[in-house]
C-alpha cells in the first residue's frame, strides 16, 4: 500500500510540475497513511490557508480508490510538516479552551474546523487524562461551519 501511494504522489507532482526532493509515506493506523512532500517549493504546495495541499490529498485518494483500494483507506498529505504543526496548534487551543471551561464552569465553543481536526480534538481530549472525567465534548452545526463544543461536567 505505501509503494502505491508514494508512486502515485511522485506521479501527480510530475503532472503538476512541482519540484519536490522527495515522498516519505508512513503508516499510521490500519487502515490510515501520512505523506510527506519534501520540497524547496513548500509554500507552492501548501497555498493560501493550505487549499493547494488539502486539495492534491483529495485528488491522490481519488486516484488510489480508482486504483481498487477500499474508500476507508485514508491518506493525509502534508508538506515539510506544515499539517503537523497545524495540528499541534489546534490541538493547543483546544487544551486551553478545556482548561477555561473547567474553570468557568461554562461551555466554550471552538472555531469552525474541518473534520480531521475536529476529530483530533475529539479524542485528544477524550484521551487526556486532564480533561477525561471533566468535560464533554460534541460538534454543533452544519457544513463548513460545524465547530466542537467544550462542556464541563
């Protein structure tokens, strides 16, 4: 599976005529993957609040279904780490907005994300052993605007 997704990376960054030194895929989870583009043209590749990125993921796992891979296989691409410390800081605020609805006692609802960080945040602070038996949380909304409501207990 990884010798898949790395040749069909290499494959749709030479059709799109971004340089790149090099496509390292780790496996994650069973059924989860993560590609990182080595480049010297990362902003290229990550675009404007990381459209460009977020936007060659979707059409490499469009291109590896095509090629007979089960749908629950994802794939997350990221460029010199920039999802990583997207995430780290997603991840951060969320910790901090659980603190604060603790100390409260009131419920805090975090900005719209889409629903990979939704879902980090999700089990994140399920997971903590801070947070666990003090706050819930659940998504509210619809669309592009849905965003993870902090509850103390």
């Amino acid at each position: 599976m990884e010798l898949l997704i790395k040749e069909t990376l290499e494959k749709l960054l030479n059709i799109l005529g971004v340089p790149y030194t090099g496509v390292k895929i780790t496996k994650e989870t069973e059924t989860a993957y993560y590609a990182e583009i080595e480049t010297e043209k990362s902003s290229l590749l990550i675009g404007w609040h990381g459209e460009t990125i977020a936007a060659i993921q979707h059409i490499l796992k469009c291109l590896i279904w095509k090629q007979g891979v089960e749908s629950k296989v994802q794939v997350i691409v990221d460029v010199d780490q920039y999802k990583k410390r997207q995430e780290e800081s997603v991840l951060r605020l969320a910790e901090r907005k659980a603190e604060m609805a603790i100390s409260n006692q009131k419920e805090i609802i975090l900005p719209p994300m889409n629903p990979y960080f939704r879902r980090k945040i999700h089990l994140h602070l399920a997971d903590s052993a801070q947070f666990k038996d003090k706050i819930i949380t659940e998504s509210v909304g619809e669309g592009e605007q849905r965003q993870i409501k902090i509850i103390p207990k």
